[in-house]
C-alpha cells in the first residue's frame, strides 16, 4: 500500500514528513483557488526533496502542467477536473510522468466512462465530489468501489483519518486494485501544514497485521 501525502508547502514541515512519515508520494497543488496553493517561488527549495512529487492540478492547460513538471520536478500529474481522455493522451505523448485521474464520486460510477483513459493513466484516484475539488475531508460510499471493474490500479481518498486503517485494510482484501491512500484535510494543523504525529499513527496502524 502506498501512502500519498497531498497538500504540502511549508518546507519546515515537509522535512519533518519525510524523516519521520516517508511517504511514497508527496502531493502539490497548482490549483489557484486552493488554500493549499503552492506558487512558483517555492519551487527551487521545494524541487530538491527527496520524495516522488505530484502536481495536483484542475482544469488546467497543458503549457503550464509541462512548466510545473520542469520546475518542481515532478515525477505523477494528477488531474482533478473534467480533463477528456483526447487531453490525457496528449500529455501522455509529451511527459514520462504518471498519469493519475481523478473520479469524483457522488453517488454511482458509470465504469464504461472511464475506459478511455485506460490507455495513458497510470492510476485512478477517487475522491469525495465537493465544488472545491479535493480537501473536504468529506466521505463518500467505499461499497461503490466493490464493482470496480478494471485491472488498473487506483488510490482511494476522500475524508481518510486516524480511524480509517481498518475499514482500508478491509476494502482492500474485497478490492485488490486498491494501491494506496492519499491523505490531506483530515490530517492538517491548518491548511498547508500536516500533524505529523497523526500521519505516524495512520502509517503504523495500516501496516500493522
């Protein structure tokens, strides 16, 4: 299982993550209207982390999710908004890094919607459908992923905290593609700025037996 921290900025506190937590993936968002917007003048301290990087973006244009991948050095682009299949494919055959799509879950998920991207995403991700795109901290019904019908591996997000190992671990026996979480709100001392603590205590309780 591969744990994905998302909603990173203070570099102070992104340190103390990566000694302390070590997450396969460390999220950044590059959605303006986000609290936890990471602007281009953190980028030359930033991009030196020794972590895999993902650029969060949402609805953005294609220049500017090449020049983020440049700068910040990031290694997976995870697309947040109505990004077409036409338009992940197009980036596919312009960037080796992964391609995570987001499904945005408010009640059921018409699978055959997503075939066309089978092809150029490396992963889905699925998230609570809020207006903000991301970062509720709000839930949505993890039975729905029961009938996922691909071999493509995805991330599961939306409202996980400290209680949720259990109920993770137990989607994952019905649900084999499930490949990891991704964490943000729910473990925040404020927008930007992670609890470390309580992302310790997440981590030892998934892996534990």
């Amino acid at each position: 299982m591969e744990i994905k921290v998302c909603g990173m900025r203070e570099p102070g506190n992104i340190r103390k993550l990566l000694t302390e937590v070590k997450p396969d993936w460390m999220g950044l968002i590059f959605y303006p209207p986000s609290s936890r917007f990471v602007a281009d003048d953190a980028a030359a301290e930033i991009r030196d982390f020794p972590v895999r990087k993902v650029g969060v973006f949402v609805n953005e244009n294609e220049e500017v999710i090449l020049d983020k991948i440049k700068k910040f050095d990031l290694k997976a682009i995870q697309l947040h908004g109505n990004e077409s299949p036409e338009f992940v494919r197009n980036l596919f055959e312009k960037t080796s890094c992964e391609l995570w799509k987001v499904v945005s879950v408010k009640g059921e998920v018409h699978w055959e919607d997503l075939r066309g991207y089978l092809p150029y995403v490396t992963k889905f991700l699925f998230d609570t459908a809020t207006s903000g795109h991301g970062g509720s901290g709000q839930q949505f019904d993890w039975g729905i992923l029961e009938t996922y019908p691909f071999e493509k591996g995805f991330l599961l997000s939306g409202g996980l905290d400290e209680s949720s190992p259990k109920s993770i671990k137990e989607l994952k026996v019905k649900v084999p593609q499930l490949e990891g979480v991704d964490l943000n709100s729910k473990f925040e001392l404020s927008p930007g700025l992670k609890d470390i603590e309580k992302l310790k205590k997440f981590k030892k309780e998934l892996f534990q037996n």
